[in-house]
C-alpha cells in the first residue's frame, strides 16, 4: 500500500468514524466527500453548509409549486434542490471532522432536527403540485420517511452505532430516485403520482423489517443487561 493510499484510508476513517454506512453509493460518496471537504472555503463553516441543506429542500418545494401554477419544467428547480441538499447535508458533519472541531450531540441534534424539516418541505412542494386525490401521497410519505427516522434513533440507543441507511438505501439513493422520478415527469406528464405511490410501499415494507430487526435488537439488549445486572 503506498503513502497516499494509507493517508486516504486515514482520512475517510477520520471524517466517517462517527457512522456505519451500508447504502450502495456509500464507496463512491464517501471518496466524493473526502475530494470535497479539503476544497470547502474556511469561511463556510459547518452551520452555513446546514443551512445550505436547507435551502435545498426549500428549492424542491419551490419547484413543485411553481410547476403547479407555471411551467412543468420549474420541476427542473426541484433536481437542482435535491443536489444541494445533498451537498449541504452530507458535508456539514464531515466539514466539522476534517476541522477537527465536531461537536458530537450538538451537530447530531440539528442533523435530525434539520433532515425532518427538509423532508417535510418536500413533502409539502408535492401536495401543492397533486391533485385528484394523490395529495393523500405526500402525507404517507413524510409519515413513512419520519418512520424510517425514528428507526434510525432507537437502533443509535440501543446498539450506540448510528446508521442512517436501511440497508441499501439511503438518503442519496433516495434523493436521486426522486430526482429521476422528476425527469420522467418532465416527458410523461403525472406518472410521478405512480412512482411516489411505489417509494411509499417500498418504504412501508423497508419501515416493518426494520421495526422487526430493531424490537429483536431491543430484545437483545434486555437480555444482555439482566446477564449483567445478575454478574453484578
């Protein structure tokens, strides 16, 4: 292994220590990540790149409401949006490691806080763009999204390993099936409604196998802390 291979392997470990990543992109972000954070400006500052997260999610509801009312291609606005939320949500944290100024449960706090207002704005742009009905949509899938997150909290309490993947997917996976589900709509006018319909059943089916996985984690852990209990 030459030096900058093991300089590399060092500085993922260093920016991705704090979590367990399972998503299919995980190896290409991560390397992506790792290119990008040394080339953030210093006065971009780990709170500047949240709020730039935010902003994202703003610019997809932007892009739903204004297709409603104008154009289909504003929908474009919402691709846009989704890249930079990407961006400002996944360098955030990284940002504060690679600086070496992380502050663990403060960033975590607003990481969570942040994601659900996010998801909700989202959601929101959708229900404004739906209509015969499909509006029931949006709800069911910032629900389903909050469920997977609740998910990811109580498996963090119980095993102290954080992973914000359900196995294969992740954010990103999502981000971009959305953003390709946005693509198709721009050329087959309300197949988006079928799509959301299906990321809803995907997620409702993702949500009780992981629910399952998580009570036989809990489960676990009860065991685990009466064997100790009684040692003690």
């Amino acid at each position: 292994m030459t030096d900058l291979e093991v300089a590399e392997r060092a500085k993922k470990k260093k920016l991705f220590k704090d979590r367990k990543r399972t998503n299919i992109l995980s190896v290409p972000e991560q390397k992506f990540i790792s290119f990008l954070v040394s080339r953030i400006p210093s006065y971009i500052t780990p709170n500047k790149l949240t709020a730039i997260g935010l902003f994202g999610s703003l610019l997809v509801m932007l892009g739903f409401i204004l297709a409603y009312y104008g154009s289909q291609f504003y929908l474009l606005l919402g691709v846009v949006g989704l890249f930079v939320n990407w961006f400002g949500d996944s360098l955030d944290g990284r940002i504060a490691y690679f600086r070496n100024i992380p502050r663990k449960w403060y960033g975590f706090s607003l990481d969570i806080i942040m994601d659900w207002v996010g998801t909700v704005l989202i959601g929101m742009g959708y229900f404004f763009y739906a209509k015969d009905g499909y509006e029931v949509f949006a709800f069911l899938f910032v629900v389903l999204y909050g469920w997977a997150m609740i998910i990811s909290q109580l498996r963090y309490r119980i095993t102290d390993v954080y992973t914000i993947d359900a196995g294969l997917m992740g954010p990103t996976e999502i981000r971009i099936i959305i953003a390709i589900m946005i693509l198709i709509e721009l050329a087959f006018f309300n197949t988006i409604h079928f799509f959301v319909a299906g990321i809803c059943v995907i997620l409702f089916i993702i949500n009780i196998i992981d629910t399952r996985k998580l009570l036989k984690l809990g489960d676990e852990r009860d065991i685990a802390d009466r064997k100790a209990k009684e040692l003690n």
